[in-house]
C-alpha cells in the first residue's frame, strides 16, 4: 500500500511484475460522485478497461487479470446485476475484435454455468477467437470467488482418486481455474480500499498489494504508470533475504509451469 510520494513512473530498467491483478473498484462511487446511476459507473468502468490493458501490454506485463465480477455479487439489486451482464455482453461485443487485432488473448476463470446463455456464448466466441495470441493474457474473473474455486479444485481432487499423500501446492495449483499462469506478482486495488474481498486467495500468497484511492473508471495510463512505481520500490523477499529469495522465487515458478492443466 502506499505510505509516502510515488514517482510518476518507475526509472527505465525497473522490474516490470509479470502479472498484475486488478480489483476493478469504485464504478458506484464515482457516478454518485456525478449524479449518476451505478449502472452509468459500470459503463464507465468497462470503457476503462481497454486503455488500461493497452497500457500494461507497452509496459511489458505478460498476464493481467481484472476481477469484473464475484461471486458474492449475486447478492445486488437484481437491476443492477441485470445491468452488469449487459454491460460484459455489450463490452464483449465492441471490444473482442480489438483485442485479437492486438493480439491479446482473453481467458476467463470463474464459473459460467449460472450466466445467461447467450453471454456463455459470447465468452466462448471471445476466448476460442484469441485463444494463439501471444502478446498478453488477460484473464477476466467473472463470476468468480478464491473461496469457491479452492472449494471446486480439492472436490475434483477427491473425485480423481488422488492419495493424500500426492496432495502438494503444485498438485493443487494445476487444479485452480489459474492452472498454467503464473501466481500475481502485483495486485492493485482501485478505490482506496485495503482488502481481497475473496480474490485469488491462493494465489496471492506472495503478491505485493498496491491500494489507490483513485476510482476506477479514473485510473488511466498515468495511474497505471504510478502503480507500476511502487513496485519496482518493493523488495520481494518471499520471507527469505533478498538473493536467496529470488532464487526460491524462481525455482518456485519454474515448479508451477511443468505442472500440467488439469482436465
């Protein structure tokens, strides 16, 4: 989190995270701000979403993920929640071409089966179009919860016979919706608040955590070059010394990517 003045931009040669996680915060906040509708923020905060991304692709980060929608968010008014799915299919819609023109490749973690179908469709085109682009991931958590997924994977653990014993944290990494992506290096979370709210608790274990009170639908180009400040600032130890640490850390990725994708 931010303690002191962040430099508008990391100097040239900084460490660059390998993948940033986003907690899209802040959509109502910033229409109430305007006298808007929430659905008018949420139409904010999707048109964001492409000039961010845009943004830490030029920056070198090889995996985004934005948590769009949780699972808990079942629980809003149900005009609001209508008004979101509106605004996935509408995005999806306008922007996918886009994407694959700058090949971006979208993956989705989270649970699709209590979407409307016509949006699993979608999602389903989306993915299946960028699915041999090469210049970014980006993963969108739509309908997902760390909880639930960590649920999910050690069901289908069990379900597959595996001995207790074989249980490890790689074995259930490759169970994780995130299965073949690397853990976070960089989550931010936009609107000032200084929680997970249930995102990627598993794989957050070692992540730095950056928090702005900035809205998301203001969170641009600069902000993201603030964020990616901070983190260069950061000395990842991973509860080791720095040297031994960085080591540990690339042992540890290079663990998680021979662990093939579970089915």
């Amino acid at each position: 989190m931010v303690n002191q003045p962040i430099p508008a931009s990391a100097p040239e040669g900084s460490p660059v995270p390998r993948h940033v996680a986003v907690i899209m915060d802040g959509n109502g906040r910033w229409a109430q701000a305007r006298g808007k509708s929430r659905q008018a923020g949420h139409r904010a905060g999707t048109e964001n979403i492409r000039r961010v991304i845009e943004r830490f692709a030029q920056r070198g980060v090889e995996y985004l993920t934005l948590y769009a929608f949780s699972t808990e968010n079942w629980s809003r008014p149900r005009r609001e929640v209508n008004a979101l799915m509106r605004v996935l299919a509408l995005a999806l819609k306008n922007e996918v071409e886009n994407f694959h023109k700058n090949n971006i490749r979208l993956l989705h973690i989270g649970c699709l089966d209590p979407l409307p179908p016509t949006l699993r469709d979608q999602i389903h085109h989306a993915l299946e179009l960028t699915k041999h682009n090469t210049r970014m991931t980006v993963c969108v958590a739509f309908n997902y919860g760390g909880r639930d997924e960590i649920v999910r994977a050690v069901q289908r653990i069990v379900r597959d016979g595996v001995p207790a014993e074989a249980v490890t944290e790689q074995l259930l990494s490759s169970y994780l919706y995130t299965a073949g992506i690397p853990d976070p290096d960089l989550i931010i979370r936009t609107a000032g608040e200084m929680r997970l709210s249930n995102f990627l608790l598993w794989q957050a274990a070692y992540a730095e955590f950056y928090s702005t009170p900035v809205f998301w639908p203001d969170f641009d180009p600069a902000e993201v070059d603030k964020a990616l400040a901070e983190y260069a600032r950061r000395t990842r130890k991973f509860g080791s010394v720095p040297d031994a640490a960085a080591r540990a850390a690339r042992r540890r990725q290079r663990a998680l990517a021979t662990v093939a994708p579970s089915g």
